[in-house]
C-alpha cells in the first residue's frame, strides 16, 4: 500500500489521494471514458472491475490508478483483451509475486511481464508473435514509469504523440509536482497553462522563449492538452 512508503515530511502520501476523474484519467491515459468505467465497475460478465476506488463521491482516481490504468492501456491498445482474462493473468501475477496491487510495482517490470504474457498466452491461445506483441507493448509502457526505491511508482510519462512517431519523455505525472497535473519534465511548468496561453494566440515560439524551453517541448504539451494524439 502506499501509505505504508510516505514522505517523512508528508502524512499522507500524494500517490493514495484522490485526484483525477473518470475522464480527466481516461484522457491521461489515452482511453475511451468508457473503457475506463468497465475498469472500474467491470463488464458484462463481472461486476467486479480492475481498479479499486475509494467509496467516495464523487468517485476520483490517484496517482495510483493512474499507473494501473495506464498499464492496462498497453494490454489493450492491439490486443482487444477481455476483462475477465487480463484479470485472471494479473492474478496470477500476483500470486506468484506475492505483491499487492502488482501493476504499480516494479516487480511487475522485471518478473510480472512474462509471469503475465505467459498466462496471457494460455487464456487467449496466442501466437508465441502474439506474446511477443505483448511483452512488447507491456516493456514499451513500463520504460515510462519512474519508480522509488521501495519499488513503487512515483511518476508516469504519457504518451503525447501519433503511436508512429517517437515517444519522449516530454511530459510528465508526478504527485509531488504541480497538484499531479502534466507538466514539461524538468521544469515543473502545467501543461494547462501552456495550452491556456496557446488558445489565447501566442505561437509556440513565443512560449517556448518565455519560458526558455525548445518549441518541440511546447508542441506536446499543446499535443498532449487537446488530445491531438491518436
């Protein structure tokens, strides 16, 4: 759990506090809204979903779902995997890890992958190239998260861009940076304040010199804020 790891200077860790809305989250991640409510509340055949929200209204997400989410979206994105089967991979993920919570772990980087795409494999009869896909996807997503050194994550770098084009680390969630919004990596500056001064016609060369950052910085932060990634 996360509190278990809090900040000495910090009563309640910034990662277990809700934060984000279903669509706010779903956005961050790059998913439909409604794909992240059958996360949530489960499909069909489950009532049961993947992330585990407080009882609180109304229902916001932390840092920490965020990071799941943002996992499952790589199990996703491709791959059209079931509810039901990514679930019962993930518990065998955890059995085997002996981890709570395994998406936010860095366990899950280095001995869940294939624990996971093996298990995957079975429920789906996959391809061993469709394991390959998916270990892929899974290391691709993984190499975006930051972890502490208790092995828990503590940042998220989102996609910003076409899935053609190259993916920097451009943009960053960090719980402990601006109230956990996006901001340009390494300078602590919101993205929605970036975007604001967009809308309201300044070019990103006029924003990239007032704030002393490359233009291609500005343009996915503008990417990354009207969603204009696919």
């Amino acid at each position: 759990m996360f509190h278990d790891v809090s900040p000495v200077d910090s009563p309640i860790d910034p990662r277990s506090t809700p934060a984000y809305t279903v669509a706010e989250a779903a956005a961050l991640v790059r998913v439909p809204i409604s794909t992240l409510k059958t996360w949530i509340h489960g499909d069909g055949a489950s009532k049961k979903g993947l992330l585990v929200l407080p009882q609180s209204r109304p229902r916001l997400l932390a840092f920490s779902h965020l990071v799941e989410a943002f996992v499952l979206a790589a199990i996703r994105r491709g791959h059209g995997v079931a509810l039901q089967r990514v679930r019962k991979a993930i518990q065998y993920v955890l059995r085997d890890l002996h981890v709570e919570r395994p998406l936010i772990h860095a366990k899950f980087k280095t001995d869940g992958v294939d624990l996971f795409v093996e298990k995957w494999g079975k429920l789906v009869n996959a391809s061993k190239d469709g394991q390959v896909a998916m270990r892929g996807a899974l290391e691709s997503s993984l190499k975006r998260i930051d972890w502490d050194r208790n092995g828990l994550a503590v940042r998220i770098f989102p996609l910003v861009r076409s899935a053609a084009d190259p993916q920097p680390k451009s943009i960053v969630i960090d719980p402990e940076r601006g109230f956990g919004r996006p901001t340009l990596a390494g300078t602590g500056i919101r993205v929605e304040i970036i975007v604001e001064r967009y809308r309201a016609g300044e070019s990103p060369a006029e924003l990239a010199a007032d704030y002393r950052v490359s233009v291609e910085l500005i343009d996915d932060a503008v990417r990354s804020e009207l969603r204009e990634a696919s």
